[in-house]
C-alpha cells in the first residue's frame, strides 16, 4: 500500500523521547473491506476477536491485525468503530445492567452516553506499528503511564495552547480513546477499562491517548521544545523534604529580582537577544550610539571566567585542563565543540556560568540607573529566552536573520565547518518560537543601511513606550 509519509524517524524520536514500553499503534478504518488486501504483511485472526485484543496484538506483538464485522466476538466492539450498529436489547440497557449497572433504567443511560461512530460507515480496520509506515493511518493510539502522559499533554499545548477535556464512559473505553478523536480530531485520552485490561492486557499503570495522524508533529515538536527546557521522561524528584528553590526557574519566588531590575524609577530594561550570528551586537552598538546603556552578555561571560576567578575553577574542574589554552584563559572554541555536541554538557557549563553573570549584571544596572533614573539601558543576551530571563525586563527585541546569513557570518566569523555552523545554529530557539516573546523586532539580514533605519525606528519606539508609562505613573 503507498504511503504518503515517512513515519519511521519521527516515531523512533517520540518512542526515545516518552521511553515508551510498546509501538505507537496506527489505526485505519476502510469503507471497503477488500481494501485490507492492500496492506502489507497483514494478518487476520482466525478465531473471534474484540478490538483490544488486536491493539495489544501490534503494540506488544509487533503484528498488523486486519478485522471486518465478522472476526469481532461481539458487535459491542464492531459498533464502537462503526461496523454495525447494536441490537435493541443493548439500546434499552439491558445489557449493561448484566453487570456494571444496577438496573435497566442505568443502563440505558450508560449505552446512550457512549460515543460511537455513525453504522455501517465503514466495513473494515487495520492497526500496525505506526514505525513500518502501513497505510496512511486515521489515528495513533499510545499507551503510557499516567507520567508520560501529562509531558505528552504538555508537549500538545506548547503551541496554540488549548484547555483538553477527556471523558469517561467507564466501560468501553475504546469509544473515549478512538471513537472520540474520529469525531473530533481531538486528542482524546481514557483509562483503559476493565475489558481492555482483562482481554487487552493494558497494564496497571497505562492510560491510552489517541491522537489524529495530523497532530502527531505537533506532539513531537512540543516535546522536542520542552525537552530543551529540561522538562523530559522520567522526572526526576526534586526532594519531598529539601529546599527546592534551585529545581525552578528563577522567574518563581523571583519577584524581588524582577523589582529590582525594573526598578521604581523611570528606567526602562530591554532585553536584546537573537540566536547565534544574526547581528545582536552590531544592533545594540546603533541603540548604543543613539544614547542607549548597553550590557552585553558576551562580554560578561568572559569577565567570569578570567583565570582564577569562581566560574573558571568549576569549569576546569568539570571539563578538565583540555579547555585552557597555554596562558590558562578558556579555549572557547573546544569548549565550543565539546558542548554544541552534548545538551548536558552545555547546560553544565551554563551553570557554571550564569549565576556570576547575574550579579555582575544586577550591579551594572543599579550603577547605571543611579546615574540616569531615566535611562534606557538594553541588555544583550543571546539565550534570554532559553535560560528564562524574559520577565526581568519591560520590552524585549529580538534580532534575527535568515539561517543561510547566520550560517554564511559564521563559515567567515569563526571559520566553522558548514556542519558545525548548522549544529550550532539548530541547538538554539529558532527564530520563529523567540518571535513569540518579543515585542520589538529588527531584521538583520540585509544591509547595515537597513538595519540601521530599523534601529532608530526602533529607539523612537522605546522612548515614546518610556513617556507614555512616566504619564500613566503621573
């Protein structure tokens, strides 16, 4: 059967990325029962079956199940995906009430309040591993404990954030899982119920999402994201009975900074950032010149590491001699390819670092804001976003280039590789998620000309921002 899409990297990332213990499961339904012949490597079971029995089949056995209306044991399961509808007996309540209610009148209720999909629409299902792309499938169904689940929750809200609501019938989950998310194309998510765990073998521990096929870059792409902001499986425990201050980013319980940074006076914070090569300093030397404080990250973060200074002996330390050159300074550059090549790395060496930037920096604004309580001081920081900086400032702008000008400054800058240059370039924001923190934008790629005439918009803008907020304190 042609597929229409690759499916293998993106769900080996997702399974490494959650640890998943079984396959994500596609999941198909076909108007036309003969088109099951088309898929490849498919089985059909001879004996009666209910639908839980065949997703644990792929998830767990590594199989591609195909079924019609007559290998299913009962039309309970068949009537869930839509293959036929249910007999009257089973409308009235009667036969709910055999077990999971205590009269009729509640079984009614409960047949009434599962969702099924519309009868006779359609005449036949697949399921596969979603990794050996079987056919373009409808809906994944993932089974998880209830810790991955909230992170790939969290992974779907990241962007374009939306309230999830999830439902339970109580028996029949699979109409809240499957049925549910053909109705809505929604994420839907249920607790696997006791048929599903009895016949299904779903375990203690698992809840099952389904998600529709066109959400599933959106799910990886989240968690990729969040992955970066150390929010990963498994969560780590930060300790029941220690302080756990240093587990949050600083922006909770960090109210007295932010007041202290933005201050009571008429001063005005910006936050200049950017990824790698796009400009940020050449920007902040043009609001420099048109009267603009100017602290730069860049500059701080090698004043902390001077030789012998606290940041340099845990860097040393942690990496070793490899990193200094002759004259004991820090090679950048080796440090460089040790940590754009290792995410853990690099946030060690962040941590080393930024808590001695930070008083540096919380020095220089007091020093400068006492001597201009007026002045417009702008703060270069090339990971503000990254390291969660953005609530310590009044505006924030961000400067930006297209990917091949960043890859093309930094061949020339720095004499990278096109590989190194593209690795270091990825394992940053991209310009379109910083885009959604900032409120001032200049676009570096094209001349200085032009990026000059955006500066002095830009200066315009922020003192107009100033005058208008000295008013509204008046």
């Amino acid at each position: 059967m042609n597929t229409t899409r690759d499916w293998e990297k993106p769900v080996r990332r997702l399974e490494r990325l959650m640890r998943l213990k079984s396959f994500p499961v596609a999941f198909k339904l076909f108007e036309d029962k003969t088109s099951l012949s088309a898929v490849p490597f498919i089985r059909r079971l001879n004996h009666k079956s209910t639908l839980c029995q065949m997703i644990n089949l792929v998830r767990n056995f590594d199989w591609t199940v195909g079924a019609d209306l007559d290998d299913f044991m009962s039309v309970m399961c068949a009537s869930i995906i839509g293959l036929t509808d249910i007999p009257d007996y089973m409308k009235d309540g009667t036969f709910r009430s055999i077990v999971w209610t205590k009269n009729r009148a509640d079984g009614k209720k409960f047949e009434t309040a599962i969702p099924r999909l519309p009868a006779g629409k359609y005449k036949a299902v697949a399921m596969a591993p979603l990794v050996y792309n079987p056919f373009d499938p409808d809906i994944v169904l993932i089974y998880a404990n209830p810790a991955q689940m909230i992170l790939l929750i969290n992974s779907l809200q990241f962007e374009d954030y939306e309230v999830m609501q999830f439902y339970c019938v109580g028996e029949t989950s699979c109409s809240d899982a499957i049925t549910r998310c053909y109705l809505s194309r929604k994420p839907a998510l249920s607790i696997p119920c006791y048929g599903e765990r009895r016949y299904g073998h779903a375990q203690d521990d698992e809840l099952v999402m389904a998600i529709p096929i066109e959400m599933m870059d959106k799910a990886l792409s989240g968690m990729e994201a969040l992955y970066k902001r150390g929010i990963r499986y498994p969560i780590s425990y930060a300790g029941a009975e220690t302080d756990v201050t240093h587990a949050f980013p600083a922006v909770y319980g960090g109210e007295q900074t932010i007041n202290l940074l933005r201050g009571s006076d008429n001063r005005l914070l910006l936050g200049v950032t950017g990824s790698i090569a796009t400009g940020k300093s050449t920007v902040a030397a043009m609001l420099e010149e048109l009267g603009a404080r100017t602290i730069d990250f860049d500059v701080l973060s090698r004043v902390v590491v001077e030789p012998g200074k606290p940041a340099w002996k845990d860097i040393v330390a942690y990496f070793g001699e490899q990193v200094l050159k002759e004259d004991q300074t820090l090679d950048r550059d080796k440090l460089r390819e040790i940590v754009f090549s290792d995410l853990e790395k690099k946030k060690k060496l962040e941590s080393f670092q930024h808590p001695r930037i930070g008083e540096e920096f919380i020095d220089l604004v007091k020093q400068y804001s006492d001597e201009d309580p007026n002045a417009i001081i702008q703060v270069v920081v090339p990971l503000l976003i990254e390291v969660n900086m953005h609530p310590l400032f009044h505006n924030l702008l961000m400067v930006y280039a297209t990917e091949e000008e960043q890859k093309r400054r930094l061949i020339k800058r720095d004499g990278s590789t096109e590989e190194m240059a593209l690795k270091m370039i990825r394992s940053q924001l991209s310009a379109e998620e910083k885009k959604g923190f900032c409120d001032l934008m200049i676009d570096n790629s094209g001349s200085l000309e032009e990026t000059r005439k955006q500066a002095a918009k830009i200066w315009q803008k922020l003192k107009k921002i100033q005058r208008e907020r000295e008013g509204s304190s008046n």
